[in-house]
C-alpha cells in the first residue's frame, strides 16, 4: 500500500491524520452530491409510490406499485426500452471506434492540429434544437441538401424521417456526429499522455504498426477508453433532446427513446407520479448495467 | 403531506377572504391595488416565449398609458414546458406570477388545483360596467371556463383553418374552395393539385401541407373532421366516444392526405408544412391563422402574395364546416398580491377599446364580435375576421376544441402517438382507435 | 523532446495521409455547422427552397436584431457564468474524488464512488421538479448558484471518472517519491500530479463547460428571468407557435453560442501540450 509513515512516534495520530488526508479528497465531491441530490432522489422515490397532488406537488396518499404495475402494463414503455436498446447498441460502439480513431488522425503532428482539434468540438456545443433543426433541413427530402446531392446521381429521394427505420439510422447518425467529438476530445488527452519511450523502444525492435496498436496502445489506452465508454453510456442513456428535436420520437414509436416517454409523460402529460416511476426503474436498470460494464472495465484494466 | 393539504386549504381560505374583503370595500376605494406614482404595484405574467417579447415591448407601454402606477413584467417560457412551470409556479405558497397565460386546454389542469380567481365572482367589483362579457364569441370565451366558472378571458385567438394558393388552383384549374366544400369534395380534388407546374417531369407542387408527424397537434386534424361529421371525442360521461366508422374514417381521412403532401411529409408538422405553403410548393395547408401574416403579407418570411393567398373555415362534413380552437387566455392567481391590477390588465387587453388597439397594431386576433365586425386598419385583416368568425361559430356549434378535463394533456398525448402509428403505416386507423381509446380510458380512469 | 524534433523524424507518406485523414474527418463533422451558419446569413423566405439556395444575397439582419438585444447578451453572461462555475467546482472537486479513487485506497471510497457515478443513472427529468421544489423552499430560485450547483450534480460524476482513468494511467512513482521528499498528500496532488495530468484535466474541463453550456431542462425550470440561459432563448424561438420558426434566428444565435465556446477551446489549446512537456521535464 502507498501509505507513508513519516515517523515511527505518533504513527496513531499520523495514521488518522493520513486517513483523514484521504477522505478529504473524497469529501468536497460526496458531500456536494450527497446535499444536492438526496431530496429529489428520495423525492421522486416517494412520488413513485404515491399518487401526486397537482395542487400541492406533493405526494397524496400510498398506492404501492400501482404507479410501476401501471408502467409495466403500458407497451409504449417497452417499446421505449427497446428503441433506447436499439439506439445504444448503435450508437456506441461507434462513437467510441470511430472517436479514438479519429483522435489518432488529428494528433497527427503539423501545426494546424491544435486549430483542427478546437473546432472538432463544435457538433457538441451546437445547441440540440438548433442541431436536430439543421439536420431536419439536411435530410429533408422536399429542400434538403442530401436527397439534392443523391438526386444528381439519379438516386432516392430518400425519406430519411419518414421511413421507420431510416428514421433510426438518422438520430444515431446525428447523435453520432454530435457526441463522436467528445470520444475525441478524451481520447486525445489520452494518446498524448502515453509514454512515447515504449514506442521508440518497440520502433527500435521493428515491431510493426499491429503490433504496436494491439499490444502497446491498446492495453495502455484501455483505462481511459473504459472511462470514455461509462460516461458515453451514462449520457447516452438519458439522449431524448435530439430525438425530440429531429423526429419527435416519431415515425409512429421508431424513435421515442425511454427518456423522451419519461419527458413527455412528465412535462406534456403531467403523469409525474408514473413518469417519476418510470425513472427509477430505469435508474436500476442503468444500476445493473452499468455495474456490469465497471466489472467489465475492472477486468479489461487488470488484464493489461 | 397531509398537513401540507389542509395547509393549502387554509391558504385558499385566506386568500377568498382577503378578496371578498376588498370586494366590499371596492366602491369606497375605486383605485386601491392599483398602485400610485409613490407606491406602483407589480403584475408578473408568465407567457408562451413566442410572444412574451412583443407584449413586454410594445403592449405594456400602451397598458401603462391608462394605468401608469402598474409595473408589468412578463417572462417568457418556452411553449413546451409552459403548463408546467404555471403549474409548479401557481401551487405554490407565494407564487410568483399573478398572471398565468394558458393554451386552449390548459384551464381545467390549472383551475383543479384550486388556485385560479373565478372572474365573475371574485373579480365582479373590479370589473367596468361597459366591459361587454356577452360580446365575446362563445366559443373563444368558453377556452377559460371550466364547470361552469369564467377563470380567464381571451387575449390571442387562433383557429385552425384552410389556406388555399390561388395560382396552384388556378394553374391546376380547380375551382378555388368555399366554405361549402365538403371532404369529399375535396379528397376528389386533391389528385388534380399534385402538379408539374415548371414542366420538369415529375410533380414539384403537391396538394396539401399539414400535421402529420409524432406531435400533439397532429390528431387535432382528424379531430376536425370528425367534429364536422357531428363526432366527438369524449362522450358527456369523459369516455372515449370516437371508434366509430366516423372516427375511422376521420383518421383514414387524415392518412389519406399523406399522399397527397409533398415526398417527406409522413415527418412534417408546423413548421414544414409551413414553409412548403411559404414557398408555393402546396396549394392547400390546414394551419393555425396566426401564421397568415408570415405566409401572405411579410416579403422576408414568404415568397407569396397577399392576393394569392385565400383562406377559410376547414372543409365541410355532414354537419358543416370544421374548425379547431386555440385561445391564449389570461388568469389569474388566486394567491396574487395584486389581483386588481392584474386583472386590470387582463380586462383592458380584452375590453373592446384593448383588443382593437391589440388587433390593428400588433395584429393578434380578436375574439370579440365587434371587433370582428368593424374594419380592421389593415386590408389583409378583412379576410382572415371573415374565417375566425365563420370559425367561431362552426367551433361553437361542433365543439371542436380538445377534451376539456384535468387530463387533456394526457388524452392529447395518447391520440398523438397513437395517430402517429397509424400515419406510419404502423397501425390500422381502427387498431390505432382503439389502442388510443384504451389507454383514455386508463388515463382518465 | 520537442515536438519539433519527432515530425523532422518522419514526414513519411504515412503521417501525411493521417493529416489528410484528420483534415477529411474534421470537414465531414463540420459540415452541418456550416450549413447552419450559411443559413443563419438568409432570409427566412430563402432557407427552405427547392433546390437549396447556395446563392442568396446574404443579409446580417437577424445578427444584428438579436446581438443588440439586451436580453439576449444578458443570457449569454449567464450562460458564461453558470457555465464555467459549475466547470470549476466540478473539476476540483471530481479531480480529487478521481484521485482518491485512483490512487488513495480507503476502505468505502470505491462504494461512494460508484454510488456518485450511478446517481448519473437518474434521469434528468425526474430531478427537475423536486430540485424546483427545493430551490423554491431555500428562496433560490432564479439564481446562478442554483443552477451551478445543478449542474454539478451531473459534472462532478463525469468529471471524476474521467479523471480516474486519466490518474491511473500515470506511473505511480511519481507521488510516492514526492511523497517521501515531505510534500503533503495535498501538496503532491496539486504541485504534481496535477500539472503532468494538464491535457486530461483539460479536456475535461471543455467538456464540462460544453455540458453546463447547452443544458435545457434545468435552466428552464430553476429559472426565470435573471438567471436564464441562451439555450432557454433557443428553444424559444424553436418553439414559436405563432408565426412558426425562425430559422434564420435560430441558426444565427445557434451560431452566437458556438463561438465563445470554440475561442475558449483554442485559448487552453496550448495547455495539452504543456502539460505533457512539464511532466517530461520532472518525470
């Protein structure tokens, strides 16, 4: 353990002093959290379990799991879980391949990267409204540019939004090109902070790009693309903006993401009481996967 | 929790006894809570973003001429989480705002918390002699009553209604609509207005732009032409009343369009179809009225002409014309501080004189029948009052507006993705019906 | 090691084909910026033509309708407060949680931070109201604060995993001989590790700031008037139910909002390389 003992004589005091030394980086994060989110958390939990007073916003007598066997019993609330399986598996995979990728393009060394990579990051600070609006206007198959462009080929036009499918394809595409930009920002910092020493030295053995890649880069990167690929998901979880922006969670349900039903059963339906059970099975949902994935990122970091 | 109930009790008690209290010491004091030049009174109003700006601007300098010692400060919230943030505002212990604006639908939700001002009742003493509650047309009024008590009164109306491009019509040679044309009349119609109006070989003008994607106003479509029919979508007992081979084939209706609507259309709503209109590429659109200025009159937003640009009640059904409401109207807090002076706004925004200034300068649309009827300072106007008021009264007659419960939020949203699926091909009209119907019942259950 | 130095070593076709690999990938994601700001110079009635118009006569009106207005500077300074003061807390507080987590073992740290990145879990929907209900009991509605420390609550857990997986890969001798040269653990935490963890902290930092930057739900809700933000003013406008859309409002404040983000981006550029370079020298 690193723990160090500077002296042998008040090692009682020294070790408290120490451990208090170490809770008190833990402490500003947990306790910040901790006040700010204890009330709403147990708020919504209370709520999940009541009915809800409009006129007071307060909970209004037990119902039990009457809110959650309601939420069960509602196939849009399925359908929703499916369509954000759907997104996820899609999405992510492809932002973080296509994100570390790219971050090795750009790193490359001239004198225009730091320019390259400022304005790499722009996709993400475009606000989601004005995104999902600019794309609408893209793909649109009456005025937009991209059926324009396929039209002098003689092709589509394509229905882009309209087609359920498609329509799918469209959100993790603009997704993709919205939040690839993040994956590369991490993934950067992270390619610059590795030891240029060990592939000198593997440079000097002759060892050849794969080798380097899957055997140097990977397993050095691997902490950081697990971290990347947590915190991805954990966004990627609660996307509705884009969705809501660009189709609306329509055609019919194609791409009403489980975040988008919790909003509009929220905010459009004033279904607060459902809504709020609805987040907290999804918040254990996400518990356990994401449980899996730190299983998953723990082992991957002890394997390198 | 159940101290916080009966605290909100007790605060609603308080609150009417303070207002009755100032009713019966009105007439001695015919300015209080109305501020003076030392001591002006606050009136804040929570309002659709879309036109908090322009009423700040322009609408209370005009307000402050008459009643100078009220400070009006309006914030603007987006649309979509507008009845939220009332809702969450008004049920508190001292609300912020003393003036809710709220859509068409929204009333009952507000009203059943119990924190809205009965007009009529509370706000009778402050209420002038001349301000005329029965010139008003019944059916732009009725969006701020609910059971029977008149929370609020209109101050931006609007109708869903037709708009027609002449020159497609002409070009298509297809008689321009009336008020009397039918749906079939003009489903046989539309065919001819998917056209090839620049000889490029393939259709570069369609016939119809309107809702058609995952949106809450996307049902209201059909809802029109069910209404027409003499449809409803609740019975009196608030059960769903529209499976029915009117209400299938009111939504078939509705799908129908789709091909007729521009390559696309399946995912356009208010703003596509909008702009399609605005760039001449349909000849009809079923769109809010408010839109007219934007799409006829103003050069930087359209490329068409006044004179090519008609509109009219929606089409007919067995039972007439279709219309469908949506009012703005404003209410009042009951836990307000200044409720005189917030409802002296209310009532000159609304009062004859108000609305006439409203409608000739910033051209909202009036609810009041004289205003209607006098002639508006603008020419473009004289059209449009003559579709709101063949509007209102085909509204009135049909009741075609959205389910007037607590709920109508909720009812809204299930018909929304319900439609939504069977505009996609993913559903059935009648499947989607009854999927819908099911789940109205659920909600209000 | 300059950086100097290695490009002379090899300008092989293989580094130039990676420049012109970052440069075509850079032009594809950039594309629809483009678009929207290409947009945000035409008229209402010139954006949704058939076929698109690239050549229209370009006009600033909406620039300078929306630029001078008070409102929306003033949205914009609360924007740039909120956030970069919920990017600062947040970074100071998730790097050392990231730390403690890296590097300090303590008995229940690793539960507590697994409980604060699953508090991500929650959605954001959920918590807007009851957090509203709060801030109204406190008085603290409509308030910077209010909306900094909302917005640390879903910062703090991003930032202090990231920053874990940053420590982590840092060679660990590092603060043990720190540490028996008598710094403080306070002392190596902030005098060297994090200096040599200059990019991740960096870039984590933009990423914050980019979050906080574009947050909606919140700032609707815990706010009103003084404290409101430009993406509250965007989707206002996107929400127009009245005259429908403005698109060329929209693009352009779109565009408004892009920019200060980007030069903050460029001005901490240089801090990427730095830190790889002062970690060179003392490691």
């Amino acid at each position: 353990m690193a723990s160090v003992q500077t002296r042998r004589g008040g090692a009682r005091g020294a070790a408290l002093r120490d451990l208090a030394g170490r809770w008190a980086f833990m402490a500003p994060a947990a306790a910040l959290l901790g006040l700010t989110l204890a009330y709403p958390i147990f708020y919504t939990i209370q709520i999940s379990f009541s009915e809800l007073n409009l006129g007071t916003f307060q909970p209004d007598g037990f119902v039990g799991w009457d809110n959650y066997r309601t939420v069960i019993e509602d196939d849009r609330f399925w359908q929703a879980l499916r369509v954000t399986a759907i997104y996820l598996v899609a999405a992510l995979p492809l932002q973080i391949v296509l994100g570390f990728s790219i971050a090795w393009l750009i790193n490359a060394e001239w004198q225009g990267r730091g320019v390259v990579r400022a304005l790499f990051i722009i996709p993400m600070v475009v606000a989601p409204v004005v995104a999902g609006g600019v794309w609408r206007m893209i793909l649109d198959p009456l005025w937009g540019l991209a059926n324009h462009l396929i039209g002098l080929f003689g092709l589509g036009p394509v229905d882009w939004l309209g087609d359920p499918t498609l329509a799918m394809a469209t959100v993790v595409i603009i997704d993709t090109w919205r939040w690839t930009p993040f994956v590369v920002l991490i993934a950067t910092a992270a390619i610059l902070a590795l030891p240029k020493e060990v592939f000198e030295a593997a440079d000097v053995d002759g060892a050849n790009w794969w080798y380097k890649l899957r055997w140097i880069a990977l397993p050095l990167l691997m902490p950081m693309i697990a971290a990347t690929f947590v915190v991805r998901w954990l966004g990627a979880v609660k996307m509705f903006d884009i969705a809501l922006a660009a189709t609306g969670g329509g055609p019919g349900h194609a791409t009403a993401v489980i975040n988008l039903f919790i909003y509009d059963e929220a905010f459009r339906s004033l279904r607060f009481a459902e809504s709020s059970a609805m987040a907290i099975i999804v918040l254990a949902l996400t518990m356990i996967l994401t449980g899996l994935f730190l299983l998953g990122a723990r082992r991957l970091e002890r394997r390198y | 929790m159940q101290s916080n109930h009966s605290g909100w009790r007790i605060d609603r008690r308080a609150a009417l006894t303070a207002a009755l209290a100032l009713i019966a010491a009105a007439p001695a004091l015919a300015q209080e809570g109305l501020g003076t030049a030392a001591a002006p009174v606050e009136v804040r109003m929570i309002a659709n973003e879309a036109f908090a700006r322009q009423w700040q601007t322009a609408m209370v300098p005009e307000f402050n001429k008459k009643f100078p010692h009220v400070k009006v400060t309006i914030d603007g919230v987006p649309y979509n989480e507008l009845l939220a943030k009332s809702l969450l505002d008004v049920t508190g212990a001292s609300p912020l705002y003393d003036v809710i604006i709220a859509d068409d639908p929204w009333t009952p939700q507000l009203a059943q918390t119990g924190s809205l001002l009965d007009l009529k009742k509370d706000a009778a003493a402050w209420t002038d002699k001349d301000f005329d509650w029965d010139d008003f047309n019944a059916a732009p009024l009725a969006a701020s009553s609910w059971n029977g008590v008149q929370y609020g009164v209109p101050l931006r109306s609007n109708m869903l209604l037709m708009f027609y491009n002449r020159t497609l019509y002409q070009k298509a040679g297809v008689p321009e609509p009336t008020p009397k044309l039918t749906w079939d009349e003009y489903m046989a119609q539309a065919p001819k207005l998917v056209q090839d109006t620049k000889g490029g070989g393939k259709p570069d003008a369609w016939a119809i732009g309107t809702y058609f994607m995952r949106d809450v106003l996307t049902p209201t479509i059909w809802q029109t032409i069910l209404n027409s029919n003499g449809g409803q979508l609740l019975d009196k007992d608030m059960k769903p009343a529209f499976v029915t081979p009117d209400g299938i084939k009111a939504l078939q209706t509705h799908i129908d369009l789709v091909k007729f609507a521009p390559p696309g259309a399946a995912s356009h709503g208010f703003n596509e179809s909008l702009q399609a209109f605005r760039q001449g590429q349909v000849a009809t659109m079923f769109m809010w009225g408010s839109v007219f200025k934007g799409t006829a009159v103003d050069a930087a937003t359209t490329t068409l002409k006044p004179e090519q640009v008609g509109i009219q009640v929606m089409p007919a059904g067995s039972k007439g014309p279709g219309a469908h409401r949506g009012i703005w109207s404003g209410v009042v807090s009951k836990k307000s501080k200044n409720p005189r002076a917030a409802f002296a706004l209310l009532q000159w925004l609304s009062s004859k004189e108000g609305e006439k200034w409203h409608a000739n300068t910033l051209g909202v649309f009036p609810a009041r029948k004289s205003t209607l009827a006098a002639k508006p300072e603008s020419d473009w106007l004289v059209p449009v009052y003559a579709a709101l008021q063949q509007a209102y009264e085909a509204a009135q007659a049909g009741q075609m507006w959205r389910p007037r419960h607590p709920k109508s939020d909720a009812v809204q949203q299930a018909l929304a993705d319900e439609t939504a699926r069977a505009i996609s091909g993913q559903a059935t009209a009648e499947a989607a019906l009854k999927a819908a119907a099911a789940r109205i019942e659920r909600v209000l259950r | 090691m300059s950086t100097q130095a290695r490009s002379d070593e090899r300008p092989t076709l293989g580094h130039r084909l990676r420049i012109a690999g970052g440069l075509f990938a850079c032009a594809v994601f950039l594309f629809p910026v483009a678009w929207m700001v290409v947009t945000s110079f035409k008229m209402p009635r010139d954006i949704f033509t058939t076929p698109p118009k690239l050549f229209f006569t370009p006009t600033v009106d909406t620039y300078i309708q929306y630029f001078g207005h008070a409102e929306v500077m003033k949205r914009m300074a609360n924007t740039v407060i909120v956030a970069f003061g919920s990017g600062l807390v947040s970074i100071v507080a998730g790097a050392m949680a990231g730390y403690a987590l890296a590097r300090l073992p303590i008995r229940g740290a690793p539960t507590i931070g697994v409980i604060i990145l699953l508090s991500r879990g929650v959605p954001p929907i959920a918590l807007a109201v009851p957090m509203f209900l709060v801030a109204r009991k406190l008085g603290l509605t409509d308030q910077h604060i209010t909306l900094i420390l909302a917005y640390c609550t879903f910062l703090i857990p991003y930032v202090m995993w990231l920053m874990r997986g940053f420590f982590l890969s840092l060679p660990p001798e590092l603060e043990e001989s720190a540490l028996l040269d008598g710094c403080s653990r306070f002392g190596a935490f902030f005098r060297i590790i994090l200096p040599i963890s200059m990019p991740g902290l960096v870039s984590t930092l933009i990423f914050c700031v980019i979050l906080a930057w574009e947050e909606l739900l919140f700032a609707l809700v815990l706010t009103n008037r003084n404290a409101t933000t430009i993406p509250v003013a965007i989707a206002g406008i996107a929400g127009d139910t009245v005259n429908g859309a403005n698109w060329g409002a929209l693009t352009a404040v779109g565009t408004l909002t892009v920019a200060p983000v980007v030069v903050f981006a460029l001005a901490v550029q240089k801090w990427l390389i730095k830190g790889i370079a002062d970690g060179a020298i003392k490691g």
